[in-house]
C-alpha cells in the first residue's frame, strides 16, 4: 500500500431501496444516497467513499454503476449483506462481503450454505467479510428460543472482522467490543441506514483507493466513529421519512422483492393515500397527515426501543454479560 496521509471515511452498511425492507423512494434509490454521503452538508458525515450491502441482492449496485460517471464509480466499494442460516449453528447471522461483483455473489448464493462454506469463498476468492451486528438476531428465531447467546463468541472467533452498528443500543456494542477485546479482532463501525442516513457511524482509515482502505481497515489500522441507537434517534429517523415521503417527488420508485404480505399491503395503502389528490392537491390536508403521521410515529418507535431494551436485560443476564464488564474495566482502566 501506498503512503498516504489522508484520512479516508466510509460507511460499510448501507442499504438502498433495492432491500426488501426499505421503503421504494427515490430519496432512497442507490444513486440518490451515493450523491448524499459524498456530498453531506455536513463534514463530519460527508464520506470518500460508497459502500452498498443491500440484503441478499446486488440489483442496486448494478444499477449505480450503470448510472455513475467512470470517475464516480471508483469511489464505490461492491458488497452485499448475505443473510447465513447455518443448521450447525442453528439461527441466523448477518454478513457482509466486500470485492465481489453479481456474478460472484451468484455464485456465493449457489454454494455456501454454512459458516465453513462462506469462510471457504470468501477466502478462496481474497474477498473480505464482518460478522454484522453479533447482538442482533432475528425476532422470529427468538421468539422461538432458537437463539443461544452462548454461541456468539465462538462464532465471531471465526471471523477476522467484528461490526459495530449504530442501529444497536449502547450496552449491545459494548459486547460486541468486549468480544473484539479478547479476540483481539479489528471493528468497522456502520450505520446499518434503512433511511438514508449514511454516516452515522464510519470507519476512517488511511488511503488512496478503496481496495486500499479495505485493506488498512482489516489490518486493524482503521479508527471507528459509531453513534448508538436512542428514542430520539428512531422519531428523528421517522420524521425525516415522513417528510420525504410527503415532499419528495416519489413517482417512478423501482419494485423490489418484498417478504410479507403485511409489508406489500401497508406499502400498498400509504402510497394510496400519499399519492392521491386530496394529499398532493390540498396543502392543508398534506399537513395535517403530516402532523398525524408524526404523533403516530412517536409511540411506534417507543415500542421498538422497548423491544431494545428487554433484549438489553436479557444480555446483560446472559453468558455474553463478562464481555460487557471486560470492556467496562477496559475503559476504567
């Protein structure tokens, strides 16, 4: 790697309108949320380069490469957030990959069906990949009882990268530290954005290009830069979604995959009422939606840091509670 003495920052986890679970606007198109981390009126958010990892797709960075200028497209970093049901392990882990192009991923998606397997291509095809978010699992497998908190560890020693997340509470990424601290692992930091709010969290590192930013932040070279989720960090979200929603020109969105009914028809209904004239033609209506919307949102997102919160306690009662205290008295230290 080349000399450098430029400080270089990235957002590692950022999902477009091309993942299921993101809402179909333009504001949220692979193009727009480039243009806004490169271009952020505000530095400390402003990035130098453009990671994508949508879920299990990589239909938006095909479509942003198409877009972008030649200049453009060599500040973006090709990745991918796979989802890894491995049977030995028994629930779901998160992961993101780095350096592969949609072929590649194809094929990633046709042969890996464990954590061996995954290792293994990875490896074999010199890509680089994190444990995304080893305190989050999905709701279904715990309500269930699927997930043991006891094998966290031993599968984030398999990896050579931990992540950080600032859609994660404070006490859940300080495990997360905690297990990089006795793994002696590096750590990204990301803001996991479903809304467009690319760098709230980054990781900087020395660089001239983005293979070369990769490369520093997996030598444990890069520093983390991580803001933590709050109550008033999910209204400040969902505000900003309602007013782009109520504001923004959201006419031709692209249809991507959705995995639940309930999503399709709630998606189906708001963009109904959004786009009918009593919305668009009348501003007195449009803003009493918009007030309406907002107090709704309040006590939605009081229900979702909840949830946050009973995870918090359970950790904090679990097997993953000794990496919480090991980098309490680190820090004290």
């Amino acid at each position: 790697m080349t000399m450098t003495s430029i400080l270089r920052k990235t957002d590692l986890h950022v999902h477009s309108s091309c993942s299921f679970d993101v809402p179909p606007m333009k504001a949220l198109h692979p193009r727009a949320l480039f243009e806004a981390a490169l271009n952020h009126p505000d530095e400390r958010m402003r990035m130098d380069y453009f990671a994508l990892t949508d879920h299990d797709t990589m239909d938006g960075y095909e479509t942003l490469m198409r877009e972008l200028p030649e200049a453009d497209r060599a500040l973006v970093i090709p990745g991918v957030e796979h989802t890894l049901y491995d049977p030995t392990i028994g629930f779901t882990i998160h992961v993101n990959v780095y350096g592969l192009d949609p072929d590649m991923y194809a094929l990633l998606k046709a042969r890996v069906r464990t954590l061996d397997d995954m290792l293994g291509f990875v490896k074999h095809h010199g890509l680089r990949c994190q444990y995304n978010h080893p305190t989050w699992w999905e709701r279904d497998e715990m309500r269930r009882g699927e997930v043991d908190f006891s094998l966290v560890p031993s599968i984030a020693a398999r990896f050579d990268m931990l992540e950080l997340n600032a859609a994660r509470t404070p006490l859940q990424n300080l495990i997360t530290a905690g297990l990089a601290e006795e793994l002696r692992l590096p750590l990204t930091a990301s803001s996991d954005t479903h809304t467009g709010a690319v760098g709230r969290a980054y990781t900087e590192a020395l660089a001239d290009t983005p293979a070369e930013f990769l490369a520093s932040v997996w030598n444990g070279e890069g520093r983390t830069h991580l803001t933590t989720l709050s109550q008033a960090s999910l209204v400040d979200e969902a505000h900003g979604m309602i007013d782009e929603l109520l504001d923004g020109a959201n006419d031709a969105l692209k249809v991507r995959e959705i995995r639940s009914q309930a999503q399709a028809r709630l998606e189906a209904a708001a963009t109904r009422v959004i786009r009918s004239r009593w919305v668009r033609g009348n501003a007195t209506a449009r803003e009493s939606l918009r007030l309406l919307l907002k107090q709704a949102s309040r006590p939605i997102m009081r229900w979702v840091m909840l949830y946050e919160e009973r995870l918090d306690r359970r950790l904090a009662d679990s097997e993953l509670r000794s990496y919480l205290a090991r980098t309490t008295a680190s820090r004290a230290a």
